[in-house]
C-alpha cells in the first residue's frame, strides 16, 4: 500500500459529514494543499457540510452529495459513482470513515483511494492505513492528520482554519449594526443545542440566567444561535429582564456561512459542544464551552482562546446521548455563576459598570 504517488493531479476528498467533524479536519485539508501544492481538489461533501469549505484556499471546488434528493438510495449511489468517474480523478483521499465512502470511490474506479482501513474498507483501498494503538484517545484534529502521516505525506500544522465568505462577512456585520448593535456593544453568542442527544446540552434554563447575569451590564447584547430545534430554548432566553431589547434569536434563522459571519463578530461565543463550538475555535473566537457527557480532551475547542467548564464525575465522559444514571449531574452540576465568571474573564477588561 505504502506512500501515495507524488505525481498525482486531480484529488477528490470526501469530507466528512458533520459540521464540526469537518471542522476538524481543516488541518489535514491543508496538509493536503501543502503536499500536493498544483492539484486540482475537488471536495465531496454534504450540503451542510459546504460551507465549510466554501471560501477555503485549498478546495478548488466543492462537489455536493445530495444523499436526501438524487444521491438518494442504492441507485443514487450508483448515480454519484458515474458522476465521480466522469470527473477522471487520479486519487481520492477519504477524510469520513464509513464503509460507503470507499465502497462510492471503488465503484467510481479511482485508481487511487486512500484512507483508514476501519469499517471493513481494507479491500477497497489501493491505500489503506491501519489506526494507531491510542489515536482515539487524543484530539480529533490529530486523528485526521495521522492518517495523511501513514500516506507518507510531510505533515503539517495542526492549527483549524475557517474562511468565512465574504458575503456572509458583509451581511453579519450590516444584520448587527441594523439591529441598533452599535460600536461599543459586546456580542455574546450563545448555543443552547447539540446535535446527539439531551445529553451534551446545558439545561436551556441554565442559559436563561447566564443570559440574566450578562444583561446586567449595559453594553451586552446576546445572539441565540441554533436550529429550529433551538427555539423553545431561545424563547426562554429572551424572557429574562431586558431580553425583549437585547436578546435577538437567531435559531434556524441563518445559513451556516451567515452564522459564521455573526460569530466571527462575537466578543465571546457560549456553547455545548457543537458544530458551532469548532466553528468559534477555528475562528479564534473567545470561546466558553460547556461539557457533559463528552471528551473535551478528544473533541474539545482546539484553541488557545477557549475555556472549558465542566464537572469532574466519575461517570463523566460517558459518550451516552442521554444520561445513563437518570441524574445528569454532569451538567447540572454546573452552576449559572461558573459560567458566568467564565465569561466575564473572557469579556475582560470587562463589562461596563451593571445598570
């Protein structure tokens, strides 16, 4: 199996197909660009997964994967397949695990197809490389990167990398400054949800009086971010004192390059670890996250700007998406005043003086 060829023009990626997953990968992404700096690459990924990827200096262009519309099924895989094989790609490096992203590339006849050997793959790679003993107990980031180390390609650094598009840039900075955020506001976002369970979110009271805390102070305005499964959670946020002039709710209100655009802005970003969590790491927004029932140590913030709150269990991280013992201690053991001194740190010099 060995080293990948050093000739090789055209790359495919398949990304993978979680936001904050393909956060993570950003540095093997660039490793990539540094290894095969005249390539032309081509990034398969789910659509909402692209954005991602969409203003990235390394991706030459984004293929999308619609898995719910005419990639669907069994014959939309055979259509993708004919797709990728009308592209006439040299290699495919393939940064999601599953056994359908070798099984799509085999059938697409890419001569070259490189990966992890998990999932039963090891067959339909040309080259295949075998997990480490102990590459799931480190950050993810390095995860990704190992793999490229096994393809014989020099390594890079392991620092996330986001480009927000220019304009999503432009349209969170007008949505603020028409939502009467003037110059001397601090932005402080919050994300209440979590994709994978109950089990990685602060209660959505909990953010209703960190929210509180926070609106003491004069110059606070808070943006709620998150889907339409957000809202219930949202709506009790913006129910605190002054939340019907200084809480605007965003959940399922935004794309994802627009969100990116509004956290980018944020003078910090409170959340669950999420999607939205790498998001903010990756743009060195000052990040404050809050852990339950996952590792911070493998999926944490991977940046020097984030601090993490959370409870020492010893049931915790238990990787469950709901709490196995019925108490949730994990997270309700985090107190309102925890995160809010978290915060303020965070805010420093400091809000102005509490009204």
């Amino acid at each position: 199996m060995g080293a990948l060829p050093e000739t090789i023009g055209k790359i495919l990626l398949r990304s993978t197909n979680w936001i904050g997953d393909a956060i993570m990968t950003t540095p093997a992404v660039r490793t990539i660009r540094q290894n095969f700096p005249a390539a032309d690459i081509t990034l398969l990924a789910l659509p909402w997964v692209a954005d991602v990827f969409r203003a990235s200096p390394h991706v030459n262009r984004i293929m999308p994967y619609e898995r719910n519309g005419r990639h669907k099924g069994l014959k939309g895989k055979f259509i993708l397949a004919a797709e990728l094989r009308r592209q006439q790609f040299d290699a495919a490096i393939l940064l999601q695990n599953a056994f359908e992203a070798a099984f799509l590339t085999f059938l697409a006849r890419i001569p070259v197809r490189a990966g992890y050997t998990t999932d039963a793959r090891s067959l339909l790679l040309t080259h295949g490389v075998k997990r480490t003993a102990g590459i799931k107990d480190v950050h993810q980031v390095y995860y990704y990167l190992e793999m490229l180390r096994g393809l014989g390609l020099a390594p890079g650094t392991d620092e996330l990398e986001l480009a927000v598009p220019p304009e999503a840039s432009r349209w969170a900075r007008d949505y603020l400054r028409d939502a009467a955020a003037g110059p001397g506001k601090k932005i402080v976002g919050i994300n209440p949800g979590a994709a994978y369970g109950p089990a990685k979110r602060w209660p959505a009271e909990k953010y209703a009086g960190l929210a509180g805390e926070l609106l003491r102070f004069p110059d606070i305005m808070v943006v709620v971010f998150g889907t339409e499964a957000d809202r219930e959670a949202a709506h009790r946020i913006q129910r605190v004192p002054g939340g019907d002039r200084n809480v605007i709710d965003l959940t399922g209100r935004t794309t994802l390059a627009q969100a990116m655009g509004l956290i980018a802005l944020c003078s910090v970003f409170v959340t669950n670890d999420s999607g939205l969590m790498h998001i903010a790491a990756a743009l060195n927004t000052p990040t404050v996250a809050v852990f339950g029932s996952t590792n911070p140590v493998t999926t944490g913030p991977h940046a020097s700007r984030a601090a993490i709150v959370r409870t020492e269990l010893e049931c915790s991280p238990c990787l469950e998406t709901h709490c196995p013992r019925k108490h949730f201690q994990c997270m309700e053991n985090i107190s309102v005043e925890e995160v809010f001194q978290t915060v303020h740190a965070c805010l420093a010099p400091g809000p102005g003086a509490a009204s």
